[in-house]
C-alpha cells in the first residue's frame, strides 16, 4: 500500500500524508549483516486528535475506542517483521489503516431482549414433565 497520495482508510477517508509521521530504526532480529546497518524498523504515527481529515464524530468515536492505545491523541503502530524498510512501510500502513478502519465503524445494534411464546414455553413445560417421568421410571419399586 503506497502513501505517497495519502492513506486510504474507508472510501469516503483519506488521510493526506502530511498527517502521517515516519520514523526508521534498526529492527532486531533476522536479516544477516544488514541488521546492524538498516534502519527497516518504522513506526507510524497518526495524530487522532488534532487530524483534519476526520470530522468531530469520527474524531470522537476514534478517541473513545483506541483511547488506551492512544499517547496524547497519537496513534502509533509498528512493523518489523520484514527485512526491507519498504515493506515495513507498506505493512505499518495496512495496520493504521485497519486499526482506523474498525475503531471508525459504526457500533453493533443493541439486542432487543424478547419474551418467550405460549407455545415455547407450553412445550418446555411438557418436555420437564417428561423428564421427569422417565426419572420416576428409573427409581426402584416403592412396595
């Protein structure tokens, strides 16, 4: 995913680069001689709160859900599983945008809790009494 236009959040989103702070450094773990050398370890930041691509409902709705992620209305995703910068990059975008993706996503229809039927509870009472008598069956003759 290239930001060089921007980063497309949802079709109707785009968060314009200036926005989006980079940073590079050397990344542990594998990559043979080049770890020590390579700055493929990139974090992006994105600033929630002071963002002009978002209106005041997204704004809110985003700090509200990533409010523990987030660091002075910043969010910052990491990426480091790649041995070359650029596909950090690509990968640190797909997270951010798919972080701000689901926070930005309306919130699920409350469930309206209905009451049982006649005829649900008529043949949850019968299937009790059956129960019932099969245990009855069960017990040794009373004489």
């Amino acid at each position: 995913m290239r930001v060089e236009a921007g980063l497309r959040v949802t079709p109707g989103l785009l968060i314009p680069p200036g926005e989006l702070s980079w940073r590079f450094s050397r990344a542990s773990g594998p990559g043979g001689q080049g770890v020590n050398t390579t700055d493929s370890r990139v974090e992006l930041t994105f600033d929630v709160a002071n963002s002009g691509a978002l209106n005041a409902d997204q704004r809110d709705r985003v700090l509200q859900r990533l409010g523990s992620r987030l660091v002075d209305g910043r969010v910052t995703v990491v990426a480091t599983e790649h041995r070359s910068q650029l596909r950090n990059r690509d990968a640190a975008a797909v997270r951010l945008a798919q972080l701000l993706r689901s926070a930005l996503a309306p919130p699920a229809r409350l469930r309206r809790p209905t009451a049982p039927t006649p005829g649900s509870r008529r043949r949850r009472l019968e299937a009790k009494t059956r129960r019932a008598q099969i245990k009855t069956m069960r017990r040794p003759p009373t004489d």
